[in-house]
C-alpha cells in the first residue's frame, strides 16, 4: 500500500466490531481495508467455548467465530493489513495513519474498533488456566459454573457485578480482596452484603490457582499476616476492571475519565467529522461479542452516509 494512496474507509481492530463493519461496509462498496492490531480476532480467540452469539445453537469456539467473520468480510472485498497503529493525525482529511515498522495509511474516514483488555493478575498459573476456570466474564462463563463453588477476585463495582450474577448460577462465590473493606458502590456493597451466597476473604491475594487440567482452587496470602490458605474452587473470576486499547487516541479524541472514546448519543459520531468508534473501546458497561458487533453495523452506516454527502 503505497503512501500516495487514499482509502475511502479504514477500520483499526478485527474483533467483532471491525469485522462486522467491514461485512456492512464492504456489501456498501467502500472497500474497507482493516488493520487488524496487535491481537488478529480480538479478545474472542483466546475464548475457548462461545455459547451466546445468536445462530450456534451447537456453540462455537472463540476462534472459530472469528474466522468466519473474517472470512465473511473477506468475501465481500475488504482488504487486511497486519500491523498496529503508532500514531495519528486527525488534523486535516484524509487521516493519516502511522503504523508499527514504518508504514502509513491515508483515509478519508476512519471506524475504531481496538476493543479493550482485562486486567490480569500476572501470575503464570493464571494463563494456564485461561478457558479452564479462569475467566474475566461472568456473563460469558458464568452459565458453565451452576452448582459449583467460585471465586471472584476485586472489590470494586466491576467485582460485585460478577460476583451478584454468578449467584444465579454458582452454589457459592468467594470474593477475595486485598483490603478489608471493599472499594464498590455503597448500593452495590448492600446487595452483595445482603446475598447469602457470597462470601469475603478480606486482606487476600492469590498466590497461585490450582489444579491439574482444569482450576480446583486457590491458594491465597494474607495480606496483614503473611499467612496461606488453599480455598476449593471450580472457577476463578478477574474483576479487577479493563482497559480500553485507546492510547493512542487519547489526546485526539474526547474520552472519559478510563479512556473509554466519547461517542454522540445513539450513533458512532467521535469528537472529530469523520471518525466513527464501536465496541469495547467505547462499552464500560456491557462488553460482549454481540453488542460490539451491533456498535460495528452502526458505525460502517454512519461511516457510510458520511462519504455519501
């Protein structure tokens, strides 16, 4: 792709919001290019079971799903790029787009789909049980845990929100924190408090979760006395928030206080004509596969109309 050429439509991320607005996008013949990130697929292709996208009723893989969206996008001309972007200049159209190793790329409209991340622990037992117990989604996991005992890891809001829905499925959920009060809403606190299926393991940090192929505990340190203890759990869930992929548009975008990208009610519309957002890069709150995918359709139609006028 040579520095001198322009692209009527540009998509930064290939999860399933940069996916689904190349599909909407590519059927419009704007043929979009997508540069795909640092992670090809998104968040979804290290999820091994997907039971909750509409039309698998036999469930899908992560992966999997992220290859037939691709491949569906693929289908209808959108061109793919590998790289991440370093830098940007909104300043004047078209954008220009700087990427990792030195190459550049020039659009007239841009959709920024770069997704976010869950904060992790850290710890290596943490990674070999990603998809085996160790989750950051209560919404996308929580169904596999009925019946069985389970830990969330956090004291905020976002832990109290995981924690309080897997109540509906778990026989019990252990919140362990590292303070001994939690940092959450005080309504969100009531309700946790109130719920007699959870549990708290005050001024806790684990050390290491368990198990041989799948989680069967965790070993925790207090924090005050230095003191360990193994818990018998099935499933061990992150709360300790996420991070939107934004940093490079921070101080070229309206963001909120996290980083999430500011975007004009009921559309996709950012801060500058001409640059659309979707997905969890713009989502605090509901973070799955389908809203970001509907954030994609409706930023591929914005985007769409823009280059119309």
């Amino acid at each position: 792709m040579s520095d001198a050429s322009v692209e009527a439509l540009a998509i930064i991320g290939s999860g399933p919001a940069g996916l689904t607005a190349a599909v909407y996008a590519a059927r419009a013949n704007r043929k979009p290019v997508v540069i795909e990130g640092m992670q090809p697929g998104g968040q979804l292709t290290i999820t091994s079971e997907v039971e909750n996208f509409p039309g698998f009723p036999e469930s899908v893989t992560g992966p999997e799903l992220m290859d037939r969206m691709r491949a569906q996008a693929q289908r209808f001309g959108t061109r793919f790029l590998q790289g991440e972007v370093e830098n940007v200049d909104f300043s004047r159209r078209p954008f220009l787009l700087e990427l990792r190793g030195g190459a550049k790329v020039r659009t007239r409209s841009l959709i920024i789909a770069v997704g976010a991340y869950a904060k992790w622990l850290g710890i290596p037992s943490e990674a070999r049980f990603k998809g085996k117990g160790v989750s950051a989604c209560a919404t996308c996991d929580g169904f596999f845990f009925r019946g069985m005992d389970v830990a969330v890891v956090g004291g905020g809001d976002t832990a109290m929100e995981e924690a309080l829905f897997l109540t509906h499925f778990a026989k019990t959920v252990t919140v362990i924190h590292r303070r001994d009060a939690l940092r959450a809403s005080k309504a969100m606190q009531d309700k946790a408090f109130a719920n007699s299926k959870i549990r708290f393991e005050w001024d806790s940090a684990v050390e290491e979760i368990l198990g041989d192929k799948a989680v069967d505990g965790l070993r925790l340190r207090n924090i005050q006395t230095g003191a360990v203890k193994d818990i018998a759990v099935k499933g061990v869930f992150m709360g300790i928030g996420h991070e939107p992929n934004t940093g490079v548009f921070r101080r070229h975008l309206d963001c909120d206080g996290n980083g999430y990208i500011k975007v004009q009610p009921g559309t996709t519309r950012t801060s500058v004509e001409g640059v659309y957002a979707a997905g969890d890069a713009t989502d605090p709150v509901y973070r799955q596969a389908v809203t970001a995918a509907a954030g994609g359709c409706m930023a591929a139609i914005d985007a769409d109309r823009c280059l119309g006028c």
